[in-house]
C-alpha cells in the first residue's frame, strides 16, 4: 500500500507528511530527538546517587575531624 512512499527514517516520513502542520511535524521530530539524551539521564541516575553518598560521607567526616 506505501511501500514506494515509505522512507528509512520516522523522522523523514514525519516532516513530509502534508496532511499535518509543520508547526506540529517540526515538534515532533524535536521531541524524536531530545528522546535518547533523557534516556542517558535516567541511567545515570544509580551513579550520581553513588557519588553524592560517598561524597557526603567524606564530608561528614571532614566536618567532624574540623570541629574536634
């Protein structure tokens, strides 16, 4: 049925679809894009857990160590 009209990327069947605003197009291929980096985000999340509670103890023994 689209097989001829059928692009390799999402994104470029999304921005030449007529049938849609391009305001519209246009904020979701953005959107298509932002998506990995808040994935990275979310990984990284365990690791600065890990470096905000080994930092926070060092520091909490460095305060210690300084009002004795």
């Amino acid at each position: 049925m689209f097989k001829n009209m059928i692009k390799p990327e999402i994104t470029q069947n999304i921005m030449s679809t007529p049938d849609h605003l391009k305001l519209l197009n246009q904020f979701i291929v953005r959107l298509v894009a932002i998506n990995p980096f808040t994935k990275i985000v979310l990984e990284l999340h365990p690791v600065n857990f890990y470096l905000e509670i080994q930092y926070q103890s060092k520091f909490m023994q460095f305060m210690d160590s300084s009002t004795q």
